[in-house]
C-alpha cells in the first residue's frame, strides 16, 4: 500500500507564507488575496514590497519585525501577518506595529500631516476567545465614535480567524472563501479542486509544489514545517497545563530555530528575564 506524501507547501508556515506571497515572481497572489479583503475604494493594481523590519525614530527604540510589509501604487501601506497561535497583548502588538507605518509617513519640513491609509491583516490560526459570534470569522476593526461613525479610515485592522471557516469544497461561491479555503486545505491536496481552476489559482498551485523547490529551499520548508508543528503542539500543551514551563518549553523551541528574542516575547508573554533563563 503506497502511502501519500505532501504534494504542496502549507502555506501556514514561515516558509510556504513567504514563498506563496512574499516574492516577486509571486506577488499576483498577494494582490489577489489583498483585494478581496480590502474594501472596493483601496483595491490594488500594483505593490512593492517593503523592508520588514522597522526601527524606531530613536537608537533605544524598539523595533517591529513583520511577516510582510508593502506598499500599494497609490500609497495605502499593508502589514500582512499570520499567527500560528494565541499570543498575550495581541491586540497591543497590532497596535504598536501599526504605529511604524504611520511614523514612516513623516515628512522633514512644512508638511499638511496627510497619511495614506494603514491597514493590518491578520491571518489567524487560532479563535478569538472573547469574540461572541461563533461563526463569523472575517472582522474589521477601525476608528469609530461614540455614535458609530468612522473617525478616520486611516487606519484598519483586517482579521480572519481561519478554523471558524468550515465549508467544503462543494459549499464555496466566492473568490474570498476560495483562498480561505487554499490556507486551511492546501497542504492536504493532492490535486488542484475543480471548484479552484481559474488563472490565479493555478499559478499558486504551480508556486506551491513541493517537487519544484531547490534543495536548500526543501530543507528550509522541513525546517519551517517542524517549528510550525513544534509550536502548535507544544501551544497545545501548554493550553492545557497552564503552567510556566509549557511556555519556556515553547521559547526554548523558538530559540532553536533561531527567532528573535523579541518574537519569543510576544508570543509566550515571557519577560526578558524569563528568557535569559534559557
């Protein structure tokens, strides 16, 4: 009995993400993707990648490190994320990321103070507890006042909570729920779904087979698939105890594979002095 192997790159991982919708010769996909989560006044027609690590005005400051940074043709700026597992202050790192794209904008000079919109999107690998709708996975969050009108749509915040997304290939009508349905099942796929057979998805389907990568780039995704599943078992273990040592054993994993410091923070809630225990 012959047994089945991965045919495309998960694109969950560091590695695939990047791979699928961080490169050049890929960045149709990500405008694809983009343009149907963005509202029909910020649609895309051209991008341009951005250094994903900003500092701060200041040497002390500290800095942001994104999974994606780019900017459109007619100047909106996009943070693109994904996140593999509950982290503590998420909100506040969304936040706090989203306050170096807007300092970037500064101008030297006699300048009026006009931003271009900020938008992060955030893929989520996880569910929100305190959200109160169970089935609703899309959420946009933006500026509003007391009476519900937008204060300024300068700055938003796109999230998709990915396993509340549950319909089958048969159940899926538009392009959005065609490309959630590519996050949650393509590394499961042996073959592209008749219900996915238009030009982009072909092209992503071509980008993400495992047989076209270079030696170096197969040893780079083993290497992001096994901190990935590192992380969510270990996450889930930790869910359960409850106890110090479940996160340690998760910043003791991250540091193996080489994540910053300041990534490890954020995403077990250590302190630094926690971490230097390591």
């Amino acid at each position: 009995m012959s047994v089945l192997v991965d045919k495309y790159v998960y694109p969950l991982t560091d590695f695939g993400f990047k791979k699928l919708f961080g490169t050049e010769p890929n960045k149709e996909l990500l405008i694809d993707f983009l343009n149907q989560v963005l509202p029909a006044h910020h649609q895309i027609k051209e991008l341009r990648y951005s250094p994903n690590e900003h500092l701060g005005p200041q040497a002390l400051d500290r800095k942001a490190i994104f999974d994606l940074y780019c900017t459109a043709g007619s100047g909106e700026r996009f943070i693109v994320e994904i996140q593999k597992a509950k982290q503590n202050y998420f909100q506040d790192r969304c936040l706090y990321y989203a306050s170096f794209p807007i300092q970037a904008q500064a101008q030297q000079g006699n300048w009026n103070f006009k931003l271009y919109s900020v938008y992060t999107i955030g893929i989520l690998d996880f569910v929100f507890s305190d959200h109160k709708d169970e089935q609703a996975y899309y959420h946009l969050v933006e500026l509003k006042d007391q009476e519900c009108e937008v204060f300024s749509d300068k700055l938003k915040f796109i999230y998709i909570e990915l396993p509340k997304f549950t319909k089958t290939e048969a159940e899926l009508e538009t392009t959005f729920e065609k490309w959630l349905y590519v996050f949650r099942h393509l590394a499961e796929l042996q073959n592209r779904p008749p219900k996915l057979q238009e030009r982009i998805f072909q092209k992503l389907f071509q980008a993400a087979e495992i047989a076209k990568l270079s030696k170096n780039e197969r040893e780079a995704y083993e290497n992001s698939l096994k901190h990935y599943r590192d992380i969510n078992n270990i996450a889930d273990t930790s869910k359960e105890e409850g106890k110090l040592e479940g996160k340690m054993e998760v910043a003791r994993t991250m540091q193996e594979d080489g994540v910053p410091l300041e990534k490890i923070q954020q995403f077990t809630g250590l302190s630094m002095e926690e971490l230097e225990k390591l």
